[in-house]
C-alpha cells in the first residue's frame, strides 16, 4: 500500500479533488488509482490571518492502492509518499487454564464495555455489572435531575450504561502510543456500532453525546447476542478472598456470586467501592489529579481565534491551553467541549460537581473548557480517620460539598470579573449561560481555596495572550470541577493483576487512563491478559 501523508487542499475541495490531487502527487491518471483511503484529516490554520483563501488548508495522511507500487514510490523520490500499512490489532488468546467461573466485570463503561466485548466475542461469556440504568432510563434520570434537582445516586451523568463520558463530548483522541492497534481497534468498533465513520481518520476525533448513547447500546446488544449478560442496578457490595485469592463477590448486599476472575472497571467516582476494596486490603495509592472551574466564551470567539475570517466555513474549533503559575502550580485546559453545554454532573447527596458536553454537531453558541489546576497529596487532608490512601477523594469531597453550600445546592456560577473583585453579581453580561441543571450566582471563592481561584486566575490572564479574549470579565464560571481523573490508583503486576489475585483493576477509575479511548484500550489490555492465560469457559 502507497502511503501519502502532508497532502494538503484547500477548505472547500471536492471528494474529485483529492482524487485529483492524489494522481498529481504519484504522477499516474486517476484511472490507476484502484482504491484509497483517508488516515489521517487536520486543519492547517497556522498562516490564517494572512490574506489568502489558500493558506488554510485540509492536510491529509492518505493510504492508496495502485498497480506496480514500488516502481511507482521509487521514481518519485519523496519522502511523503512511502510503502508501508498501518498497525492492525492482530490479538489471539492464547490459555490454556481452566476458567471455573465466568469473568465478572463491574463497571460498564468504556473500560469495561470493551473489555467485555473483546471477552465475548472470544467465547468467555462474561457477567457485567453495573449500578446505573440502561442507557434510556439513565437518559430520563439525568433529565430529570437536570430539571428537578432530584438526584438518583446510582443513574446519573456518572453511573449508568457508557459510564461518564456518555455525557461529554465524547472526545475519542489519546496520547496513548499505539503500537498494537488498539486505539485504531477501538475506533473501527466504535464505528462498526453507528458511530460517524470520520471517527477513523479526523486528527480529533469526536462522537457526541447524542450518538454515543446509541452507540454504547449497540455494543451492549452485541455482548449480549454473544452469550454475555448485563445487569443493570447492580452494584458490587463485597468480595470473598481467601488465602489471598478471589472466590466470590456480593451484589447489591444479598446476592453472592462465585466467582474466580474480576475486572475492576468501575470509574473514577465509584467512591464506595474504593473504600470496599481498600478495607479489602487490596493496594492503592493516592495520586495528584487537577481541579478548578468550567468557563463559557462565544464559540465564534474561539473558532475566529483558530481559524480566522474563514471559521464559519469550518467545525467548531477547540482549544488547547496550559501554564505554569507563579506558585509552581500548573493550570490548564481539559475536556474543551467546542458548541456545547456546561452540565451538574453530580452524584453524591450534598454534594455538587460540573463537567462539559456537546452534541455531535457541535452547535450551541458557546464553548466550554475546564479550566484546572494541579493539586498533590500534600494538598489533601491529614487525619487519622481517613486512610492516607482516599484521602483525594476526601479532597474532592471537601470542595464538592463546599460548591453545594454556595449554590445553595444548584451550580454557583460567577463571572471571570467578579472573580477577581472577590464579589458576587446578580446579572449576566454578553454571554449567555448554557447549562444544563439549575444554577445561582455566587463567589466561587467561598468553595475553593485561594490557592486554586488564584492560580486560576493568572492562568487566564495568561490564556487571554494566546486567544484575545479568553479573559473577557464576562466570561462565566461554573464549579466545581474535580472529577477530572481517579485520585487513586490501583496496583496491578505486569499480568494486570491486583494484590489479590484473580482482580484486575483497570480503566479510569483504577488510574491507568484518562478519557474514553484510553480506558477503552486498557479495556482491551486487560482482556488480553484474561485471555493469555485462560481459555473460554
């Protein structure tokens, strides 16, 4: 396979251009070209505030199917245009033992829907747990907490068929390396189950959440139609070990199952369960994670800023956006939702917390970004009756609490201005909050410490110099967020195994991924390691 990458065409060019294009660049006639496809598609915006049309561009990554390619490749002498194909994901099990039970899986979100896919399709036929509803009545919950203020504490914009990020953006771009096609794996499932197919090959690729939801669905439908179970509303209340191995776990405080073979996928709010398995005596560490606020600007603002005078010709544009503060603290951007909603993604009783979402279409008049700053276990509290091991999430905990006082248990929101005046204001500027949940002005200052508003601040401040704008004082906070990733982490041996043997933690939650594509592959991984060393039941 011919592979062409750097080939560049101009915003509004034609699916006949590129082929075009692609002819120009192997010197052959459109006619040889027997088959191509897109790898890769970005924008190129970098020369955009010069005058020409021509200086914004789509660069592809490109792989072709021709006759005769390496007389082709050679005559060319560009380094552009190679042979060669992409990583494929190759994965064959390979155990021998005997597995006494079907693997349980609790989690069902991208972790733990990929993991028990790949073991169902493989014949493993395996029992899925989790404490949310279905994908349509966790829909009707969170719609209603939206609406109601009512909080169900096991189906919402956290827990439920999907896990959190049903309820996001549903960003599926990752810094993880992917040496074994698993990133690519994960896309073309994705994609084999209604995703959009320019999942395979958009530089940052997005689903949305009004797709994802169907999405998470189809694959469950699958995992099912292979011989594997799901139940929802189920959470995991104990496990039985014995001489240091797992013979059973406990559902819902009265079932108890036999089992031999767990997959800890549970997500990075599943609080209880750390606490369960911490008692368990299974190791885990506390880890430094970020928190902050979710700020609102005009999309136009952003896209105008990125891609100049042409942004209405193109998607929504995103950014990307850190600094290290005066104190030595980092802060940044995370989870830029571009035309989206700023959501209360709360899940414990007195306790409030927000995150970003965006339909597939990107639409809404503003985009949101979290803006975060690192904190570190010597940020967290000291006290004797909390386990040096949680105390992160006692962390979050504290802010979360103190987010819900000052809003009066809805989400406090304050202007970027009145932030730095220290007061609170009744009234919005320019920018019109989109929000989904109830909301109230407040001081955000009375629910995180100065540290953070501070660091926050000149963060900001300093953004303002790459985006003008960015630090408009009527740009909108929301808080608190703090669920930006697990503040723990399990350990796991090389085989992806616990202390305890026959638990494998994994995912989010487990803190060895950050987002829907690498919890999806450490899905995958744990699988893998499943399946290296037993055979189907």
């Amino acid at each position: 396979m011919i592979q062409i990458t750097q080939l560049k065409l101009k915003i509004d060019h034609t699916k006949e251009d590129l082929k075009k294009q692609i002819a120009k660049q192997l010197k052959i006639q459109e006619s040889d070209i027997i088959h191509f496809s897109i790898v890769k598609k970005s924008i190129d915006a970098r020369k955009k505030n010069e005058s020409s049309i021509h200086n914004t561009n789509y660069v592809y990554s490109l792989e072709v199917e021709v006759k005769d390619e390496g007389k082709i490749v050679k005559k060319l002498h560009n380094s552009n245009i190679t042979i060669g194909e992409r990583q494929k994901y190759s994965y064959r099990p390979s155990g021998n033992e005997k597995l006494k039970h079907r693997p349980v899986i609790a989690g069902f979100g991208p972790a733990g829907l990929f993991c028990g896919l790949m073991l169902a399709r493989e014949g493993y036929a395996p029992i899925i747990l989790e404490r949310g509803d279905e994908i349509s009545n966790r829909v009707k919950a969170v719609e209603h907490f939206w609406q109601t203020n009512e909080l169900d504490e096991n189906s919402n914009v956290q827990f439920g068929e999907g896990g959190a990020g049903t309820f996001s953006d549903g960003k599926l771009n990752t810094l993880v390396k992917d040496q074994f096609g698993r990133g690519r794996k994960v896309l073309e499932i994705f994609a084999e189950h209604g995703a959009p197919e320019e999942i395979l090959y958009l530089n940052k690729p997005h689903i949305g959440t009004d797709k994802l939801q169907g999405v998470v669905q189809g694959i469950r439908k699958e995992i099912i139609a292979l011989g594997g179970e799901v139940r929802f509303r189920t959470c995991l209340t104990d496990l039985f070990i014995e001489k240091g191995r797992l013979t059973g776990v406990e559902l819902n405080h009265k079932e108890v199952l036999e089992c031999n073979t767990l997959v800890l996928a549970v997500g990075h709010s599943a609080r209880d369960t750390f606490e369960l398995i911490y008692k368990k005596g299974l190791d885990m560490i506390q880890k430094s994670f970020a928190v902050g606020v979710r700020i609102q600007h005009p999309q136009k603002l952003i896209s105008h800023n990125q891609y100049g005078d042409l942004y209405e010709k193109l998607p929504a544009a995103d950014y990307k956006l850190s600094h290290q503060a005066s104190s030595g603290r980092g802060v940044y951007s995370f989870c830029m939702c571009p035309g989206g909603f700023v959501v209360n993604s709360s899940s414990e009783q007195g306790g409030l917390v927000v995150n970003g979402m965006s339909n597939h279409a990107r639409d809404e008049e503003n985009a949101n970004s979290a803006l975060i700053v690192t904190v570190t276990p010597e940020d967290f509290p000291k006290a004797n009756d909390i386990p040096e091991a949680l105390s992160g999430i006692e962390y979050q905990r504290i802010l979360e609490k103190a987010a819900y006082k000052t809003g009066k248990g809805v989400i406090p929101v304050q202007l970027f201005g009145d932030l730095c005046r220290n007061q609170e204001n009744d009234t919005i500027g320019h920018i019109k909050p989109i929000i989904k949940g109830q909301y109230t002005f407040a001081n955000l200052r009375e629910c995180l410490p100065d540290y953070i508003t501070d660091t926050l601040i000149e963060g900001v401040q300093a953004f303002d110099k790459k985006i003008p704008g960015f630090a408009d004082e009527e740009a909108i906070l929301a808080g608190v967020e703090s669920r930006t990733s697990s503040p723990i982490r399990i350990i796991r041996n090389e085989e992806f195994e616990s202390n305890i043997s026959g638990i494998y933690p994994c995912g989010e939650g487990a803190g060895y991924a950050g987002g829907i594509t690498s919890a999806a592959m450490d899905g995958i991984k744990v699988y893998e390691a499943i399946a290296s060393r037993y055979k189907a039941v």
